[in-house]
C-alpha cells in the first residue's frame, strides 16, 4: 500500500501557496497551508508534514522564528525556507537557523519539486541509516545516528540533524579527504541545488561545538579541495590548515 505523503506550506501570499499545493498536490503529496507563523506551527504538530516549505516574511511569527521552534520540538523533518531575499548573507542565516534549503523568489515551481525530492530522499536515507543502529565513538566524543543524539565531553549538545549527519559522514570514514560537491551528494542528496557555502556554514557550526574538545581529532580543511575528520594517527602526517 502506497504511503501518503504530506506537506505543509506556511506562506502569507495566497497566489504563491494555491500555486504551491497545485504542484505538490500534482505530485502526490496532500497540502495544507497556513498564512502565518504561529497557525503554521499549530499546524505542524497536528499534521505531522514530511516536509515543510516556510517563507521567511510572515506575519505575527516570522520564518526564522517558526524555524527555531521547529527545530526545538521536531528536529528532523525537512524545511525547505522561501523568501524574497536573495544576498547571500540571508541565505547563510537560514541555513545557520537549521533550513534543509533555500529558494528565493520569484521560483519555478518544478525546481521546488526537484528540491523536496531531495531533502525527502536525505530524509529517507538518514531513517535507514538510523535503523542500522548507527554510532559512532571517539575520544570525549559520540555521535549516535540512532536517537540524533550527540556527546561532546559527556554533554549532550543540540544539534540540527544536518549537522550531525555531516560530522557522522565524515567520521565514519576518518582521513578520508571529501569534496564538498561529494558532501552535498551523499548527505544533501544527489541532485540537492546547493552551493558550497552550504557545506562550509555548517562545518563553521560544528567547528564551534567542537573545537578544542580532544587532541586525538578534529575538522580539517582541506585547502581547495574539502574536509575531513582526522584521527590521531594521521595528524601527524597532515599539511592542512584547520580554519
């Protein structure tokens, strides 16, 4: 039996969330849509949505507000922000506030689609991964996939689920250098349309939950190329500079 999919849409411009629900609706997914922040954060606890797609301008709560409390009562399910602003600091922002992603205004609507078959696929991904009772254990350190649970020092830090499915990426394969094309691929999804700001912004937020936290590992930039979690073992063998 075919499971039902569900969406909600919180956007105060009723033209762009009728065009919205048409195309999700289209694409099998059942579309409620609320007209500010605090209906939209009613309607996410009682409709339990696979993903959310939430403007940023809203009235009486704005997009990054809902955001925030979003992602203190349900940190996993996938946000999609829309907002007619565009400078790259506004796209940092929503992405340092937890976003999946980001489109600017004015969008084509089948490019909106593509991104919600990403992130649901990342989604899809993450749960299985979960499944497959998924931890990792370092010095002073343990990610646990399973219950989105992460430990620094024997404290439990909140962190959003992209977060932590990074760091567990790049962990559990230590000193293997990544690129962030292959970052974005393998935990945004392939076809995900971010750039790589998106996968620096979120190693600057690991960064500062971790840094100085064991000498046995740590985040390394590598210059021009990516990332990687290196181990002890190969420290001393490494030329790249953590930033």
């Amino acid at each position: 039996m075919e499971i039902t999919k569900k969406a909600l849409v919180i956007e105060d411009e009723e033209n762009i969330a009728e065009l919205l629900q048409m195309f999700l609706e289209k694409d099998g997914y059942v579309v409620r849509i609320a007209a500010d922040g605090r209906s939209g954060l009613e309607q996410a606890k009682s409709f339990a949505p696979d993903v959310i797609l939430l403007d940023i301008m809203l009235p009486k709560l704005d997009g990054v507000q809902v955001l925030k409390r979003l992602r203190e009562e349900d940190g996993a399910t996938p946000v999609i922000m829309l907002t007619a602003k565009s400078e790259p600091y506004d796209k940092v922002f929503a992405l340092e506030s937890g976003a999946d992603d980001y489109i600017t205004k004015p969008f084509v609507p089948k490019e909106v689609i593509a991104r919600v078959h990403a992130v649901s696929r990342r989604t899809e991904r993450a749960a299985d991964e979960t499944r497959n009772n998924k931890i990792l254990e370092f010095d002073k350190l343990l990610i646990n996939l399973d219950s989105y649970v992460l430990l620094v020092d024997g404290k439990k830090i909140e962190t959003p689920p992209k977060e932590l499915e990074l760091l567990y990426h790049l962990a559990k394969a230590p000193n293997r250098v990544f690129t962030r094309n292959q970052l974005l691929d393998e935990v945004w999804g392939f076809d995900y349309f971010g750039d790589s700001r998106t996968v620096d912004v979120h190693i600057k937020r690991l960064r500062y939950k971790l840094d100085g936290v064991s000498d046995q590992w740590t985040l390394k930039t590598v210059w021009s190329i990516g990332y990687k979690f290196e181990t002890e073992r190969d420290a001393s063998d490494s030329d790249e500079t953590l930033i």
